[in-house]
C-alpha cells in the first residue's frame, strides 16, 4: 500500500520492540485525507493482528499512539503524530505492507 502523507521512520528498542513513527502537518483541507490515512494503517493492523492491541511490554502484538495539534500562524494548520509499537513478527509484516521495494 502506497501511503501519501504518512512516511514512517523506523527505531529498535532494547526489548526487541520496534517503533514506526509519522508526523504530517497539512492545511486544514487536507486533514481529513491524513485521518484516512492513518485509519487504513490501523485497520490493517487490527485486521492482520486481531484482539492483539495492548502494551508490548505486557504480551500484545502492537500498540499505537495518535495525537493531532492545531498550529496557529499564516495559514492554520493540523499536525498529526502517529506511533506504532510492536514485536519483530509485527515489525516485518508491517514493512512488507507499507514499505516501499526497492
């Protein structure tokens, strides 16, 4: 799946947990397009790793944080920050689904 706003960078923790985080801060008239987005990347989650969110330290599969501020100035502005926890089986379907082949 290509993915048009959310471009995910990629960190390992020490517990063998990986973590894809996104930001994007888009006009007020593209935000709907950034939730749409966001709500694929999370129904794909739940979809292939069912009943499987909670706290990876306490034996989930994945976990995810959203948050959405309003940046005020020139031209209003909504910044989404999406983050998505997970084991290494997690982690790999995870880029197969939405990380470019090179």
């Amino acid at each position: 799946m290509s993915l048009r706003w959310l471009d995910f960078d990629y960190s390992e923790g020490s517990d063998e947990t990986g973590v894809f985080d996104a930001m994007a801060s888009v006009e007020l008239k593209n935000a709907t397009e950034v939730e749409a987005e966001i709500a694929s990347v999370l129904a794909w989650a739940e979809a292939t790793f069912p009943g499987q969110r909670g706290p990876v330290e306490e034996g989930s599969e994945w976990d995810c944080d959203v948050s959405v501020t309003d940046e005020q100035g020139g031209v209003p502005r909504r910044c989404f920050s999406l983050s998505i926890s997970g084991t290494a089986m997690f982690c790999d379907a995870f880029r197969e689904r939405f990380e470019p082949t090179t």
